[in-house]
C-alpha cells in the first residue's frame, strides 16, 4: 500500500511541475522531435532552482499528460493564478478582485486553488432566488468556474434574466447528459 502511495505522490509532483513550467513558458515554444518546451539553459536553470527535479522535463514532455489531468488536474495548485481581493485592474470585469496570471495567459487551465468563481457571482444566485442546495445553485457553482460563464452572467441586468439564463444552461446540460 506505501508503494501505491508513493508513486501517486510522485506522479502528483510531476504533474504539477509540468503544469506549472506549461504555465511558466508562454512565449517559448516546443521541440518538435521531443515536445518538450524549448528554452535557454538559464530559464531551465531558474526553474530547477524554483522547482527541484523539474530539468527532467528539459528533453522530455510529461509521459500520460492526459491520464494524469484527469486524475490531478481538479486538485492541482499550481500557485500561477492568483486572487488579489479588493485590486481593481483596467481589464478586470465587474468583479470584487483581480485575477493575476503569472506566466499562464487567457487560455490557461483554471488554478483549482484559486477563488475563480467569485464568491459575490454565487452570492447573487442565491439573492436571484436559487438557494444553496438547489438544482440551479449546484449547477451555477459549476458553470461559473469558466471565465466566459461568469462574464455572461455579469453583463446580465436583471435577476429575471439572470435566472432565465442560468435555467436555459441547465436545461441544455440535462438535455445533454440524457
């Protein structure tokens, strides 16, 4: 049982130092014979320094990056993604806080640590009239994990409209899974 422990633990830290030098290297590219990231020696130097292990991935991508997204990738912390509350920023939206990406760009994956979903964004579901609990609220905790759901929601006027939305999304996704 120790052993099945410890190579979960070992592939969770190799999963979360792909991640996060993934996160780290916007703007560099990858080696098409390898795909591993292509970078100087300096920037391996200094990620080796940061994350201890990490230059085994200088000439080799992750092995079952696919396999172990799904296992680690909900319960991943990268620390890449981080929230500021109370700092407005000229490209933040109505939110209360920033969402600072430090190396990741707008197409990053969602830091699972992060606050992402934006407490005051639940807080109005329950105010529109879905109380903790219900159907609507569930299905909102999830789809405003995703950026593109929580603008939506925010650009809506009205909670008639708001609550409209929300249960048109619910609708589809039930229709979906069915």
């Amino acid at each position: 049982m120790d052993q099945m422990k410890n190579r979960w633990d070992s592939l969770k830290r190799m999963f979360t130092q792909w991640k996060t030098l993934n996160e780290r290297a916007t703007g560099l590219g990858r080696d098409p014979h390898t795909g591993s990231i292509s970078a100087p020696d300096e920037w391996w130097a200094k990620q080796n320094e940061a994350m201890p292990g990490c230059i085994m991935f200088k000439t080799a991508p992750l092995e079952n990056e696919d396999e172990l997204k799904v296992m680690f990738g909900p319960i991943v912390c990268t620390n890449e993604t981080t929230l500021v509350p109370g700092v407005e920023d000229a490209n933040s939206s109505s939110d209360d806080h920033v969402e600072a990406t430090l190396g990741g760009g707008e197409n990053s994956t969602p830091d699972p640590c992060s606050n992402a979903t934006g407490k005051h964004k639940l807080q109005q579901v329950i105010d529109d009239g879905s109380p903790e609990g219900s159907d609507l609220h569930l299905f909102a905790t999830h789809l405003l994990i995703e950026k593109k759901y929580r603008d939506v929601f925010a650009s809506l006027k009205t909670k008639e409209g708001r609550n409209a939305w929300l249960r048109r999304a619910f609708e589809i996704d039930v229709k979906k899974s069915t």
